[in-house]
C-alpha cells in the first residue's frame, strides 16, 4: 500500500477518509467497515527517504482493526532513481458478526527501487522488487517470498485533477494459485486549484480497491476476486 509522492516534500502528508461501498455491494461482505481514515507521510532527504501509511477502519461502535507499512529507500544513484529499499508491514483487524478476528502476519521486506519524475514532478512512478520474510505468527509458521509493486502519479488539468495509486503482486503459500494481488487507483479533483480556494487543500473524489485472494470475507475466506469503491476526500498538509 505506497504512494508516488518522492519529490513533493512541502505536500507529501495528508489524511484522507473513505466510506467503502463494499457491503453494499457484497453479501458476503455484510462485516466490512464502512469507513476508513488514512495517514500519509513522506519526507525525502539527501540520503534517500522515508514513507509510512496508517489505515484505521471503523463500525458504528469503534475501531475495527489498523494497518502500518513503514519503508526506508537509501539512494544508489546522485538522481535517486536507484534505491535499496526496506520495509515493515502489519496490523490486526476483526471481522464483525462472524467473532473472527486476526493480525496481519508480520513481514520484512528488502528489495530494489527504481524511481522516476518529471521535471516538475507531476508525473511520478516507482518499481520494487522485494524479497518478503513473514515471520511466524496468525496460526502460520514463518516463510519467504516475494513482492513485486508499481506505484505511479499523475496531476493534469493544471493542477485539477490527480491520478495516483499502486499494484502490489506477492507470494502468499496459502491462498489459491499462492498469488495475492491487490491495486488502489485513485482520482482526485484539487478544490485549490479553483479560484478563490488556494489555501483550502481539500481533495474529493474515489478509490477503488481490486484484489483477488486478499479481502476476507464473513466466514474468514480470502479466495476471491473484489471491486471495491470508495467515496474519499482528503487534506493535504
């Protein structure tokens, strides 16, 4: 779950809050929360940089679970678009109405990076390929694999309009065909690009969430494939 947002140091953090449409609808997906908050954080330095995402999901009556992903990238090239990338991943999170709830096996990865931006860094995109360590917990025992992410952005329309998200591909020896895949585009429509709103940094508009093998369903299943829409708006800081 990154970001493109190397480059962009004075507008690299940012909440953001989605109210998911997938129990609407999905059946078997009727224990979803429906919303979700999102912290972003990037800060580039003269040695690399440095990109972490909270995710909070919410019932009705309290926080359903938290996941973190923090990421280190120590620059191999005086541009930057080489990199030596590291990673942590994990949280928990619960399943309402079915007492099913669990941890996001803890991972490590490390891995490559290959970076790029435009002169005025409005067209960005990125491509890692990890080795990925789960350590033991969940029920599981510890194992090796791999993960493959692609992460881009586009801001167009004069600043109006930005087309970001990523793709994420990884080894998993429990789920079918043991590939997981997940992707969140996003679009969103800058009201500071509009006249008389410079300094209101609100950004509204959707993600859609496609997976296959990763979203747990009501009996504690992550064997099919979903297309899951937000409505969102965000603050840039």
């Amino acid at each position: 779950m990154l970001f493109a947002f190397f480059g962009l140091a004075a507008t690299a953090q940012n909440v953001q809050l989605h109210y998911d449409l997938g129990k609407a609808m999905y059946d078997d997906l009727d224990g979803r929360p429906t919303v979700t908050t999102t912290f972003e954080m990037f800060k580039p330095d003269k040695w690399g940089s440095t990109f972490m995402f909270t995710d909070i999901d919410y019932y009705k009556d309290g926080v359903a679970g938290a996941y973190w992903e923090i990421s280190r990238e120590f620059a191999l090239s005086k541009n930057k678009q080489w990199a030596a990338h590291v990673e942590y991943d994990g949280g928990a999170t619960s399943i309402k109405h079915t007492a099913i709830a669990s941890r996001f096996q803890h991972a490590f990865l490390v891995g490559a990076a290959w970076n790029w931006a435009s002169k005025d860094f409005s067209k960005t995109l990125s491509l890692q390929a990890m080795y990925k360590y789960y350590f033991k917990g969940m029920g599981r025992g510890a194992f090796n694999g791999f993960q493959l992410t692609g992460v881009w952005g586009d801001t167009f329309a004069n600043g109006l309009c930005t087309f970001s998200g990523f793709v994420d591909l990884w080894y998993d020896k429990d789920v079918n065909g043991k590939l997981i895949l997940l992707s969140e585009p996003q679009f969103w429509f800058n009201l500071n690009t509009l006249k008389g709103m410079k300094d209101v940094n609100l950004s509204v508009g959707t993600e859609v969430e496609i997976s296959n093998n990763f979203v747990f369903n009501n009996v504690g299943a992550n064997n099919k494939f979903y297309v899951i829409p937000t409505l969102a708006c965000k603050w840039t800081f």
